[in-house]
C-alpha cells in the first residue's frame, strides 16, 4: 500500500507580532548561555557587579557583540541582545554611551565597505564561471570589527572591556593582530583602560581561544569572563553573570596555551608553512589537554578549568566494577562558599604504559552538579565502560587494553584533578578486532615522548597508586567482538520500494534536487546553504522523482547554532517568491536588489550559542532540553533534516569553524553530540545530521587539503566522537567532509563510509555529502560516492546526475550498489513526519 504523503503548507507567518514559543526559547537560549560562560580570573573577588553600579563599557563587542560565526551556521533570528542592552536593562549605568554610539557609527560605515568588497569580488567571480561565486566572495573576506575612539575616564570605578572575534567557514584564523593576538590599537585601549580605572573586567566574546598574554602586564584586569559567541540572548545571559544572578559554572573545552607556539602543530597548521594543500597531523595522539599534559608544558588555562563565585570540595567515594568492564566512580560534592552555584565533576584515567604509546590521562566519564545551595551536597555516580581505556593497535587493527595499573583521577579540572584510585588489570584485553583503514601514503615524523620518560611517569603513578584504593578489573568475562564487514542489507519497506524504481529514478534520488534552488543562481550553482524551496532558506530538499511510489521529499536546513531559514520571504499568486542567497546571510544585509513582490512571511528561529559554548557547560540534560527546542522549530518549519551538529575536534585553535565545535577531546565531543541528537529525535519524524565525518579541521583550502595521519590517529581522536554519538543517540545523518583523508576524499571514501560508518560504528542512517563537494575536483565524483557509499550527493546539480548516469552505463557502478545507497536514504524519508 502506498503511502499518503502530507501536502506541505506554508512555513511560519504573515504576523511580524511575537509568538508565544520566541519567548520561551529565548529564555532557555540565555540559560544556556549563561551556563556555558567560563569565569577564568576573578582576582579580590571583583565580580559579581551589584547592579545599579556604575559601568565604563568599552569593546568592538559592548554594542555590536558577536552573538555566532559566519557562514551556513549564522541564524537568522528576530533580534540579538548586545552587552550594552543587557547590562542597560539589568539596571546598571553605563557611562559610556557617547563611545558605543560613536563606535556604531564606525561599525555601520566598515561593513558597508565591506559589503562594497563581497559584491565587487561576487561579480568578479560570476563574470569568470566560478561555482558560488557570492558565497565564495563572502567568505573570502571576513569582516574585522573596528577597533573604536579612544577611552577614556568616566565616574565609574569599573570598566567592562569586551574582546570580540568574528570566524566562519572557508577561511581559518591567523595568528597576529585583530585575530588570535591583539591589534596594536586593541593593546593601546586596554593599556590607557588599566591607567585610568583600578578595576577592569575583560569579556572574551569570541568563538575560540585568543591570546591572554596581556593579562601578565595589566595587573589592573582582575576579572576574565569568555563568553564565547553566546547566541540571541547573549547580553541578558553576561548581565545575569556579572550581576550574579546566575554563578559562573562553565568550564574550558580547549586548552589555552601561554603562547600560540605551544601548540605541538602551531608551525605547520593551515597557512603558517605556506601549504594548505598537505596537512601532516605530526602530533598524532597528542592533540589538546593530551599534549600539553603528556609533555608538561605549562598552560596558561587547562583543559576542564572554570572558577565559580562560590567554592566546592570534592570527595572521592568509592570505585566497583562489574563484569561488563563498567567502572564506576562515586564522589560526594559540597558546597564550601556562600552562593548558590554548580559544579562539573571530571574522572580522568592515567594508562599503562606497555607497547603502545598513550598519553598520560585522558578523560572518561563527567557529570555536573545541580544547582546547591552553600552548604548542601550531592552525590555523584559517574560510570564509563572499558571501552573508554582502550588503545588502536595498528599492526593487529584491534582496539586493546594493555595490562597495567589504570590510575583515576578526580576533580574539577584536568589540573586540578588527583589520583583516588586505580584499577589493576592483569593480562592484555581486547575488545575488538578490525580492518585496517586509511592507509598513509606519506612519511610522518610523529611526535614521541621519549620512553624512559613515560617509563618514569608510569612508575610514579605505580607508586602513588599504593596509597589509593586498587580494584581488580577483571575483564575475562568479556568476549572480542570481531567486525563482520559482509553484513547483508536487511529486506524491509524501503528494499522492496527501492526495487521497483527505475534506474533513471535512482539516479535522481541520488542527489539532492536542483530544482528546488529558490533561484535561477540557486539552482544552477548549488548555492551552499540556500538550495531548498518548500521551506525558504533551507539547505537543500531530496528529489520528488519517486513521490508516485510514495518517497516523499524532505527538507534539510542548516545549523548548528539553530535553524538557518530566511527570516522573511513572499508569496505571491500563492506561490514563494524565489529569492537570492544573498538575502539569506547577514539578515539580506548583503542583498542589494528590491525587496521582492508579494505578502511577506516571517520566519523566526532561535540563535542558540555555539557549539564550542555549549560544550562549556559541561551540561547534558541542558543540551538534550536544547536539542528538544530545536526540533520544535524543525516541526513548525516543515524542516526534516538539521544539518547539526558539527563536531570536529579543536586540533589547532586557528582552525576558522572552531566555534561551530565542541572541544578538543573526542568523548566530550561525542557525548554533546549525542545529548543534542537525543533531544531532537525525540520527535518522531526528524533528526540530526553529525558532521563533517571526518579529519575536518582547516578551512583554508577546504576542498582540497589532505589530511595526512597515521590510523590509530585517526581512529582515536577523529573517529571516536562520531563512535560515541551514533552508537549512544543513533542520529539520522552523517555528512562527510569536503577534505581528502589519507589521499582520497572523504566523500568517496569507502573505509570511513561504509567500514567504518556501517560495519564498525552498527549506523543506518543516511551518509550526505557537503554542499558541492562533488563539483571541484575530478578526483571526487557523485558515482565516487555512491561506490563509496555516501548515499546522496548535495545540493545536486546536472554534472552530478551525469557522473551516475555514466557510471551506470560503464559498469563501474551497479545497480545493487546504487540500489543500496539509495535505501539508505529511503529508509530515513519513510521514518520522517511527511506522511498522514
């Protein structure tokens, strides 16, 4: 029987007044926010700011604060409160509001001649054929925030200082002025700051780490907020932060170094060596908090650190495991200081040393507090499985846990963390035997800690480990799970529609539908990111070819920092007016043509925070609340697919799509992903899409640059997360990265698709490509990806059908394995809210 599938209507509505699900998902927007803020100094207890005080507001960010980066993850929302606003509104006096209006006026005249700029360099580039020749423009000048008038001293004996970066996709950071280092003009405003007020607090409004060298020469900025990109309701959130409405209890995903060099990859990252064609991952395993504590390099602000107005002890308990390798960690936490406050518990376990090298800890299980009250306890039960100490053996592809002492470690940093217990595992142990991936076609000189260090390290945790409780880990009962990689697809409703199809319809459902481009530009580039109709604004829409034998289309929209829909669109004749990407960026400030005919309908979406600040928190329930709020909004805006989240590890803070991320630790990365996922598929119908699977990790020559790593490399930090959310909240998409891995691209690799995706990680979703991925290099093709087993290409243009069609014909690709691809895709669309 075929099904019924629902006639789509239009999305939002004719009436600009407020509607009742804005308010309520501001409100948990700004609480997230405020979660996610990590308080890094806060010298003679500064902050919190009585409200009512007197407040010198100063920074690009006061007036004009980053609420989110650039690219496809902008959100097109009602309205963002600024710092100014939200500290306006709190009650305090702001004696600096000729500067703020003064810089505005500087802000307007810099991004008009900024607009000037994308639009000369669109036309240069339409003129010479280029593929997305706007957003290609857009990205290749990133907007740098105006540096303001001079400061100076006001009644106040506070000046707030608010540091602001804007990042976004296609193009990475750079390490000097106006970017990961201070301007000479930034520095000259926060030297004349510290001579003229004796107290100074400094907000990080950005998406990634920045330089805080500064902070060893002003002894005058006592407090350090971030405040990362916080989303629509960033101001509110930094004005119930500083006023203590809310306690700082968010904690760094990232490892701030002292100074960029410190990072094992700072000379060879992205542009620094002049090669964004090759990215040699050198520092293999070592990557973040793995790094700098393995080699003991001093940071200036560790991995997991955060301060709150209040103070906390906390207890170890008690370690059990059981059969299963589950270990469990009990800890009891307090609160010591007069406010009320949270606090995140982090289990870390320092690894034997044997024939594999590892790192010294890494992080295993974390949870956080609820909200105590100063004197009340709680006690915590943190659990991970064995599956959390384990190593990639390359020359036997197993993942093993080698016999030894496993130290755990307990606290509220990695730093600050201390060894409680330890468990003693007697024989070697493996979990799971696999097939060699990815192999390296290139020399690497890895980084390598010399082994009578790590034999000396090892030792000393042996010793300490005598005065802790020890617990045998007896993993016997266990069995090794051997991967079978010749798993047959299952017969069900989507096989058998699938059978019935056309070759000609195959191929059409392969790709995404270029007809749906809500422009003539639209559909002829793949315009990334504005490719879908039903829903304006959206990303892309699957093909309506098989709608006869009841496939319906679905809609895609990007994220990940909400939904990305045009904020306003048109109808006329009862039909949506298409429109140009342009008026789907920077709320159609870059959109230069005539507001189009017709009645104009609004679209609303929620800004939530970036990734990496909600990472920050540390906070799962309070993701999956999030995750839940954005499949509202998915359901109200016929929207099937989120293209979020992205969840690349942080390998080098200039890294342009950072902000977009969690962290630089794969399970963190992971478990965020999943608290999201769980959120949103808790709506029958709709899911998340994880991405960019995998090794995306520079922007610069994006669709080209190859990242060259060893497989235990790859397999640990790189694979791990993706592992983590799809075996734990079982997301719906997968989107593969537009980078080579190991020689080929991503997309038209058949280890991390099919072997790995499939066989290792047990996903049944659907595998997508990035927006016109297939369309720049003849060494990645749209019949690539379906031999591969990247399911559907998109957005979908004619070169892309052709590729598959050729294929057919040559018999490079057959029809059982496109039919595959293909009932991957089905079997989402028939899982989806489109049917009665």
């Amino acid at each position: 029987m075929t099904r019924i599938i629902k006639k789509r209507t239009f999305t939002g509505t004719p009436d600009i007044a407020p509607r009742a699900y804005e308010a309520e998902h501001s409100a948990l927007a700004r609480e997230a926010a405020a979660e996610g803020f990590v308080l890094l100094k806060n010298e003679d207890n500064l902050l919190p700011i009585q409200t009512g005080s007197r407040i010198a507001l100063f920074g690009a960010g006061a007036g004009r604060t980053i609420k989110g980066g650039t690219g496809s993850g902008d959100v097109n929302e009602r309205a963002s409160v600024t710092i100014y606003q939200g500290l306006k509104e709190a009650g305090y006096q702001i004696t600096t509001e000729e500067w703020i209006n003064d810089y505005d006026k500087k802000y307007t005249e810099a991004r008009l001649a900024w607009k000037k700029a994308i639009l000369e360099d669109s036309a240069a580039r339409s003129a010479a054929g280029e593929l997305s020749s706007f957003f290609e423009a857009y990205t290749a000048h990133q907007f740098i925030m105006p540096v303001g008038a001079n400061v100076y001293q006001t009644e106040a004996d506070t000046a707030v200082y608010v540091l602001s970066r804007i990042a976004g996709e296609n193009a990475d950071r750079h390490a000097k002025g106006s970017d990961y280092y201070l301007s000479d003009e930034e520095h000259k405003m926060l030297v004349d700051l510290c001579a003229s007020y004796e107290k100074v607090v400094v907000l990080i409004n950005a998406g990634g780490v920045v330089d805080l060298s500064f902070l060893d020469e002003l002894s005058q900025i006592k407090a350090v907020l971030v405040v990362s990109q916080p989303g629509m309701e960033g101001g509110h959130a930094v004005a119930d932060v500083l006023s203590g409405a809310v306690n700082p209890s968010g904690k760094l995903t990232d490892t701030w170094a002292m100074r960029y060099e410190d990072y094992p990859n700072a000379a060879s990252f992205s542009h620094n060596n002049g090669n964004v064609e090759q990215e040699l991952y050198e520092e293999g395993i070592y990557v973040g908090y793995r790094y700098f504590d393995s080699f003991e390099v001093p940071a200036r602000y560790g991995f997991g650190y955060g301060l709150s107005y209040t103070t906390f002890s906390v207890n170890f308990e008690s370690v059990v495991t059981d059969v299963h390798g589950t270990v469990t960690v009990k800890v009891s936490v307090s609160n010591t200081g007069d406010a009320s406050g949270k606090e995140v518990v982090e289990v870390y376990v320092g690894l034997p040393d044997g024939k594999l090298e590892k790192e010294a800890r890494r992080l295993c299980a974390f949870g956080k507090t609820n909200l105590l009250a100063p004197c009340e306890s709680q006690i915590m039960t943190l659990s991970f499985d064995a599956d959390k100490l384990e190593s990639y053996d390359e020359e036997h592809a197993e993942w093993i846990l080698e016999k030894g002492i496993y130290g755990i470690y307990v606290g509220t940093s990695l730093e600050g963390s201390r060894l409680c217990a330890a468990l003693k595992l007697s024989e070697d142990k493996v979990l799971t035997k696999v097939t060699n991936i990815c192999p390296l076609q290139h020399n690497l000189n890895l980084l390598s800690l010399p082994a009578e260090k790590r034999r000396t390290r090892y030792e000393a945790m042996v010793q300490d480990a005598a005065f802790v409780p020890t617990v045998a880990y007896d993993l016997t009962a266990i069995e090794t799970v051997v991967v079978d990689y010749e798993v047959a697809e299952p017969e069900d409703e989507a096989s058998r529609l699938v059978d019935s199809l056309t070759d000609e319809q195959l191929v059409l459902l392969a790709c995404g539908d270029p007809a749906k481009g809500q422009s003539e530009e639209s559909a002829q580039e793949g315009a990334l990111g504005s490719a879908g109709a039903s829903v304006p604004g959206s990303a892309a829409e699957t093909s309506t070819a098989a709608l006869e034998q009841g496939i319906a289309n679905i809609v895609l929209a990007d994220g990940p920092a909400g939904l990305r829909l045009t904020k306003a669109y048109y109808i006329k004749d009862g039909k949506i007016v298409p429109t140009p990407m342009e008026m789907n960026l920077e709320h159609g400030f870059l959109y230069d043509g005539a507001e189009p005919d017709g009645e104009k309908w609004y679209q609303f979406c929620t800004a939530i925070p970036v990734g990496t600040c909600l990472s920050q928190t540390w906070n799962m329930e309070l993701l999956e609340r999030l995750g839940v709020m954005v499949g509202e909004e998915m359901k109200m805006f016929g929207v099937q697919l989120w293209l979020a989240p992205g969840m690349n590890i942080h390998r080098n803070p200039l890294c342009g799509r950072n902000f977009e991320y969690f962290a630089e630790d794969p399970l963190l990365s992971g478990r965020c992903a999943a608290a999201i996922t769980k959120g949103v598929q808790s709506h029958k119908g709709i899911g998340t899409t994880i991405k960019h699977y995998a090794c995306n990790n520079q922007e610069d020559n994006r669709m080209a640059s190859d990242s060259i790593l060893t497989e235990r490399t790859l397999r640990e930090i790189y694979l791990k997360g993706f592992e983590i959310a799809v075996k734990e909240s079982k997301p719906l998409s997968i989107m593969t990265s537009y980078n080579l891995i190991n020689g080929i691209h991503a997309a038209n690799n058949y280890d991390i698709c099919t072997k790995v995706a499939r066989h290792e990680f047990g996903f049944d979703g659907v595998i997508m490509t990035d927006w016109t991925t297939t369309n720049v290099d003849e060494n990645c093709t749209a019949a690539g990806c379906m031999i591969a087993g990247n399911d559907i290409v998109m957005p979908g243009l004619e070169m892309d059908f052709d590729s598959i069609r050729a294929a057919l014909a040559d018999g490079s690709l057959s029809r059982e394995q496109l039919k595959k691809c293909i009932t991957h895709l089905v079997r989402v669309v028939l899982q989806s809210n489109c049917y009665e």
